[in-house]
C-alpha cells in the first residue's frame, strides 16, 4: 500500500503506547496536539538529561522548592519562555501564566501560545507544577 | 533508503542518519523537533547504536598491537610476540664505604635493603643493595668498595605454594625495578630461604630440572611470576615457600645524586648486629644515573615486532638497535655500522655509538657490560665494538625581525624562540641518522610568534676535540658534510689552546688551496691591534669536500674550553646538515646566537626603508670563534 504524507501536518506518536481499540494500531497524535505534548515535554525535561544535548530542557524543577509565591512564579515564567523560544520553531507568540497556590503548595502553569503556518486558534493547556517530595 | 554509513562513532551523525531514514520512510513527521515524543525514541536508539559501535570500535583496536591504547592490553599483545616491556630501572651509584668497627668477626656483611640516602633537587632518596654483601675486615677496617646502590626501598614478599591451578604470584607493588628481583624457593629439604632461582627470558636449554622463573607484566605496571611446568623448568613442590626480594623505585628522579649519608645495617659472621665504633664514610666513584622511567606504550609498540622480528639474534643494525635498547634502558639512540663501511673498512666489526638519555657518554663499565650481553645475541666471527659517541653540533646565527608594535617585551619573545628551537632539536634532529632541515627550522621560526616577520637564518657545525694535555698526537675531525669553501680563508675557526714550550693563546685557521683541499695552520693573536701571527704554517690539512680536518703531531698544554676541549667550527656547504654514519647529530641551541632585530618597515616606522638594519646572510670574516 503506498504510504502518503500530509503536507504541514505534525505527527508524533503516543508515549502511551495503548493500541487504538479497533484497529489495534500505535497511537497518533497530530497536530496541535503533538505540539502541546512536545512543550510540555520541554518544559518538563531538565537539562542533561538527554543525551548529548546538556541544554535541551527547562530548570523550572530547581524552582519547585523555593517559595511558591509570585516571585519563583516569575522565575518559572521566563525558564518556560526562554525553553520554547529555544526548542520549539513551531509555535508563536508564547504567553505563559504562572499561579501559585501555597496552600497546595503548587504552582498551576498555562501556557498560550499560536501555531505557526497553521489555521489553528490559540492554543491553551495547563499542568500542575509540584514538588514531590 | 538514504546510504548509510556503518562506521559512524559521532552520536548526532548516527541521530540525523536515523532521521534521514524516517523522512524517506515514515509517515510520523515530529522527529525534527527535539520537544517531540519521537525525539526521545531517536535519541535512544541513537544512544544504543553509539554505545555498540563505540565498543565494537574498542574491541577491534584494543585487538592490535598496534591500535591499542590501553597499557594492559598493548603488553598483553606484546607478550603473544615474547616481549617483555622494561620496568622502571633505579637510578644506581657506585660507592665506597668504609665502616670502622671493634668486632672480632673475621667479615662483615651488609644487609640487603636500605644503604644509604642521598638527595637531589632538595629530595632526598633512599638507596639499596638487593642482596647482601660480604667483606672482609682487616685491623677494624672493613671496606665494600665499588658498591653499587640502587635507588629505591628493599621489600621482601612470600608466597606458600598451596598446588591449585589458579595460584598467581603477583607482586602488588608497582614500580618495581625487575633487575633487582631476587627469587628464593625452599623446598622441604632447603635451610634458609632456599636456594635461588634464575630469570629464564625464553625456554631454549631449558630441562624439567631448571630452577628458573618467567616473568610477566600484568595489570596496572605490576609483574607475576611464572615458574616451571616440570618440562620447562622445575615444577614447584606442594608447601615450598617462595621469598621474592626487589626495589621500588622512583625511577628518573633518583638520577643526580651525589652525597650520601649513611643508613645501612651491617652484621659478623654470626648474624649479630655489629654497630660501627665511630661515622661510617662514603666516597662517591660515580654519582646515581641510568635511573629510567617504565617503558612507554609507545616504546612496546615500536620494539617490540622488532626483537620479534630480530628473534634475539643481532644481523641486521635494526636488530642491534632493537636489542641495545632491550638490554641497555638508557638509551636514547643508537648507531651502528658495519666495519666494511667504514674508511679504511674493518672486515669482522661492527661499530656502535650508544646517545645514552642522560648525558652523552656511555661509561666504560656500561659498555663492557653491553659488549658482554650483545655477545649472547651476535653472530658467531663478529666483534662489537662500542664506541664513543662522535657528535656534530650544529649552530646558528640567526636574526629575527619583528614587527615592534605586536612585542610587549623583546626578551619574552627571544626566550619563545628559543624554547621553540628547543623543542624542534628534539623532535627532528637530535638523533643518528637525523637531518638538519633549514628550511623547516626557518618555518619554524617565523611561526613562533605572529610578531615575528622573517629571519636570515646562517649554519654553522662544530666538533669538540677532546686534546691530550702534555702530549703528542695526531688528530683527526671528521664532519661528514661538505664544507663551503671561501677563497679567502676564514672557513675553520677554533676556540683558543695552549701550545706545550709556547706562551699565549692560540687558533686554528685554514689556507685553501686547489683541488677542495687546504692547510690548516695555527695563529696567534698579537697584543696589540688584534692582528694574527702564524706561528705553524702548516699545521694540518682540511679536506673541504669529505669535510674532514687532519691535525699533525701536535702537542697541546691548555684549552680555553673547559674538559680539554677546542672547539673547532666550519661552513656547511649546504645549509641542510646530515649524521653521517655514526656521527650523533645534535641542534645545541645554547650554542646558537639569536639576535633580535627591529623590523622598521613592517613595524611602519621607516616604510621608506631607510635605516633599516640589513643582515648579511653569510657568516663574518673574523678568525676565531666566538
């Protein structure tokens, strides 16, 4: 069967690696959502920790133990911005809101940011940043 | 499929080759970007690959003798080609000691271990005897005369011979200096610590009665012994004690020392302690050399597929090179020569000039005791006659420009070059057989420093003649290059000397005349105006195309140069100098002038190029050197 490509489409795979139900084919993710994935997955690695690439990554972690008020919020800020800025070509007009709620001792992350060369809106996702232990 | 290099070793060449194949055969299109799921999978598989590639990359050159980088492996593969590489050698220093002593014992001993210590450069060494030594004591007196200590500390090491296969004998400390291992074995009938067995370095005239020993590097410098299997050398017995002596050595720093103080322990025919009844002294006959470091990878990798290929036997002057080298660690470079070659030729000798690493001359007990092994490995109707090293120095004169607003201190920059030309002598030339290539020593000093802009560059070569003091004898310099022949003279100049029945000082200078030869004849500097009288008209012959000097009988009482040297000066012909023979090419930038001299033009004082200092690329007219 001949294999076609779409032209301008982002596709990655799922790290899930659940099988479709039906089809029992590997995951997909396309699009905006293969994007989002791959911020978060920036935002979410620490530096060295790839191979090869000492700088790959955001040191947002470093942070999670430091007071969570609107200070180290604004720290978490510009380490996201700056990591997308620098590893992610795809999307545009990055904003990121950093919340943090001291009770929970957490810090409630959104980033908004646009998809270049796509018809898409603006995009929005959110995670939570907590330190573990 | 994009082609696919299989021998990549680079972790982002093997990550953008597994990329290429995606982009022609996936449907997923992420991978480019480094956020993306995808990403992490490459890196992993990219990862793998690099690390097997990487060890199969070391598997293979660590297999070779010649790829291997590792010291335990590059000895392994030696070994499968019988060769062991050199240990560190203790530095050794011949002494004499007298001990004063009350004791009725008709000898003394001195104990195997510390002898005495000695300092070098503010540290101080400790020196040893490897065995014990016996002499005998005369009204009080026992003198050990040409005692040869070894730099380093005496240890002592046992093992019980317990039967199993698997019993290794390794001597854990590293840095030992294997000439001084002594190896003991009592048996269940032996006294003492046994008898003493030999160090086999191949099993030819070996029989099941041999009481002998192998030896081995083995990991991290340390050495294992192996003894014998019952046909090749005597199987060791079940419960024997093996006691294993030997120094530890700090190698190339115990080299230089000089004074010793006493810290032996000498004992009667009894074994008792016998305590000295006032200072013991030591006399120095020569100070501690030859100490040397562990043979370098480099070293096993270049001699030993040469002593394999030599099979211990010297034919070929690669053989002997080969061979010096094994049984004579100090060696730096070796010459040698057949006879035939020779002017007139010596049918039956071969000659051999050993550069030894520290200094120039090899002693005369080194020598013999070189002749004697090489006789173990020579042909049979062949002598070996070691000789002094002959040395041609090679000097220069050189200017170098500089373009003064890129120098902050001309004296650093003087100081650069001649570390530079430091560095050339040793890599290129200090060797037999090496050349003296000018224009690379030009290149290379242009290229000291970016504020150098050009040099004229002039040679000179220089032999030392070592003169009989107050006696008459011929001499003869051989330079092995071709003189440049000025008609005018001024082409062999010497240091000054003395002449026997004569005041004042004296020199050398040369007379061409036809056919490339001319006379040497020996001049004196007058009192006043610096002018020359000839004194011996004809004094000698110089030979300006074999490059050779002829002294007739002379006699001389002095030399301005210390050691009884004159050092006598020509014009190479050619400005690329060789060791011809057995002539030891040596770059003696101490010797050497460097004159730095401002480049007004490039520096843009003078663009004009007036006042600028011109250099004459030939050397000077005066008559003597200096």
């Amino acid at each position: 069967m001949a294999i076609s490509r779409e032209s301008r489409a982002f596709r990655d795979i799922s790290l899930s690696f659940d099988p479709h139900p039906v089809t029992k084919d590997l995951p997909i993710l396309k699009n905006a959502r293969a994007i989002t994935r791959s911020v978060q997955n920036l935002v979410q690695t620490i530096p060295t920790e790839r191979f090869f690439q000492p700088i790959l990554g955001s040191d947002v972690r470093a942070s999670l133990f430091d007071f969570v008020d609107f200070a180290t919020a604004s720290v978490i800020e510009e380490q996201i911005i700056t990591t997308i800025d620098n590893f992610e070509p795809r999307v545009a007009n990055v904003q990121v809101d950093v919340d943090p709620q001291p009770d929970n001792n957490t810090f409630n992350v959104t980033i908004f940011y646009d998809i270049v060369g796509q018809d898409f809106p603006t995009q929005e996702f959110s995670f939570l940043l907590e330190a573990t232990r | 499929m994009p082609f696919t290099k299989f021998t990549n070793l680079d972790f982002d060449q093997i990550r953008s080759q597994i990329k290429d194949y995606l982009r022609a055969n996936s449907t997923f299109t992420d991978f480019d970007f480094e956020g993306s799921n995808f990403s992490v999978l490459i890196d992993t598989l990219a990862y793998n690959t690099y690390i097997t590639a990487y060890n199969s990359n070391m598997i293979v050159n660590e297999s070779f003798l010649d790829s291997a980088t590792l010291r335990e492996n590059v000895v392994s593969l030696a070994r499968n080609i019988g060769y062991v590489p050199r240990s560190r050698s203790a530095a050794k220093a011949r002494v004499n000691l007298t001990v004063q002593t009350t004791s009725t014992s008709p000898t003394m001993t001195l104990e195997a271990g510390l002898v005495c210590v000695g300092s070098v450069n503010e540290s101080q060494f400790v020196f040893s005897v490897p065995e014990n030594v016996t002499t005998t004591i005369n009204s009080g007196t026992a003198k050990f005369n040409d005692l040869d200590v070894c730099q380093g500390t005496y240890l002592k090491k046992q093992f019980v011979v317990d039967g199993s296969l698997d019993q290794r004998f390794i001597l854990q400390n590293p840095f030992i200096d294997t000439s001084t291992i002594v190896v003991k074995v009592k048996g269940a009938s032996d006294s003492g610590e046994g008898r003493e067995y030999e160090l086999a370095q191949n099993i030819l005239n070996l029989n099941k009665n041999s009481e002998i020993y192998l030896l081995q590097e083995v990991q991290d410098e340390r050495y294992e012994l192996l003894f014998g299997d019952g046909y090749f050398g005597k199987k060791l017995e079940n419960g024997s004690i093996i006691t294993v002596s030997y120094i530890t050595t700090d190698g190339i720093d115990g080299n230089g020392a000089k004074n010793f103080a006493y810290s032996g322990r000498v004992t009667d025919n009894l074994g008792n302690v016998i305590v000295p009844s006032s200072d013991v002294t030591i006399s120095t006959t020569s100070k501690a050399q030859n100490g040397g470091e562990i043979e370098s990878i480099d070293s096993i990798k270049y001699f030993a597929p040469r002593i394999y290929s030599s099979q211990y036997r010297a034919v070929t002057a690669r053989d002997y090179e080969a061979i010096i080298q094994s049984i004579y660690p100090n060696t730096e470079s070796v010459s040698v020569v057949g006879g035939e070659e020779l002017d007139p030729p010596e049918f039956g000798n071969v000659i051999i000039s050993i550069k030894p690493k520290n200094g120039d001359f090899v002693s005369d007990f080194d020598k013999e005791s070189i002749a004697t092994k090489l006789k173990n490995y020579s042909l049979s109707g062949i002598n070996q006659k070691i000789v002094d090293l002959k040395v041609l120095f090679v000097e220069i004169d050189s200017a170098v420009y500089y373009n003064n607003a890129k120098v902050s201190n001309i004296n650093d920059l003087k100081s650069k070059v001649s570390s530079t030309l430091n560095t050339f002598a040793t890599a290129n030339i200090n060797q037999f057989g090496g050349r003296f290539k000018y224009s690379k020593l030009c290149q290379t000093i242009d290229s000291t420093d970016s504020a150098i802009t050009s040099n004229i560059t002039r040679v000179r070569i220089r032999r030392n003649l070592k003169t009989l003091i107050n006696t008459s004898a011929q001499y003869e310099l051989c330079y092995g290059n071709k003189f440049r022949m000025d008609k005018n003279g001024f082409n062999i100049k010497s240091t000054g000397f003395g002449l026997s029945g004569k005041s004042g000082t004296f020199y050398f200078t040369d007379t061409p005349g036809e056919n490339g030869k001319g006379v040497i004849s020996v001049v004196k500097e007058s009192n006043d105006k610096g002018e020359y009288e000839v004194v011996i008209k004809s004094a000698g012959t110089v030979d300006y195309v074999k490059g050779e000097i002829l002294l007739n009988t002379i006699t001389f009482s002095s030399t301005v140069k210390e050691n009884n040297i004159v050092e006598i000066q020509a014009v190479p012909d050619s400005n690329d100098v060789i060791g011809l023979k057995d002539l030891y090419l040596s770059f003696s930038v101490a010797d050497s002038e460097i004159n730095m001299i401002k480049d007004t033009i490039t520096s843009g004082e003078q663009i004009s190029g007036v006042g600028y200092k011109v250099t004459s690329s030939y050397l000077n007219g005066e008559l003597k050197r200096g």
